[in-house]
C-alpha cells in the first residue's frame, strides 16, 4: 500500500526549484533529477534537466513570475504540490494574474532521482501575459 502525507512544511528542493525556476538562474536544484527525466507541462513534453531549464527560459523570459506553494503531499514515490504562480509581462507589471498549478514528481523508487514531473496550470487569463 501506498501513504501519502501532507507536510508541514514545504521541502527546500522544492522551494529551490520554484526560486530557480523564477529567476531562471539555475543552480542545483535540477541535479535532483534523473538524466531522462520527462517533464510533461500541458501537452509538451521536454527529457532531460537541460532541456527542462530552457524550456523554462523560453516561456518564462517575458514573465515577472512567483512561484508560491500551498501544500505538498509526498509518499515514497510520489510528491504532489498544488500552489499558484502570480505572474505579468515585463513589459505590463501593473496587468497581473495568478494561475494555479499543480505539480506531480514521481520517482522510480524511494530515494532515487525524479524521473517524471507532470504540470497541470490554469485556469489562466492567457491574453494579460502571452
């Protein structure tokens, strides 16, 4: 059977993942996962942690964004996180919007690398920030 418990606090990787994403100034927070790990954003889906940050470069270079979470639910396998992230055009600073996500991390076994990492977003006014 498999336990997931909601934590009291959110772990730093997670907090480090959202930071980088953010800033787009990557660090270590990518070294969590494994060297195929798919990220599967919407309909897109990237391999790799090189490609996941350029991904990221490439939809968030426009963007003032941050990333909050609300809660994180993990198991031995598996991390759910549900937050939202508030974001505007660089361009548009006064035109914000906040878009819930919800992130899901899966891993081969306890202990190992990420290997998927599925994002769900929305609903998003997409005309104040594409």
């Amino acid at each position: 059977m498999h336990t997931i418990t909601l934590l009291p606090q959110t772990p730093d990787w997670i907090d480090a993942l959202c930071r980088e994403i953010d800033t787009l100034e990557f660090t270590a927070a990518f070294d969590r996962f494994s060297a195929d790990a798919v990220l599967a954003f919407g309909v897109t889906e990237v391999t790799g942690a090189a490609a996941m940050q350029a991904f990221f470069v490439k939809i968030d270079s426009p963007l003032d964004i941050k990333h909050r979470i609300l809660e994180v639910w993990a198991g031995s396998t598996t991390t759910f996180v549900r937050g939202e992230a508030e974001m505007a055009k660089k361009q548009s600073p006064e035109t914000r919007v906040v878009a819930p996500f919800m992130w899901l991390f899966r891993q081969d076994h306890e202990g190992g690398p990420v290997t998927h990492w599925h994002v769900t977003a929305g609903p998003l006014a997409t005309e104040n920030v594409l």
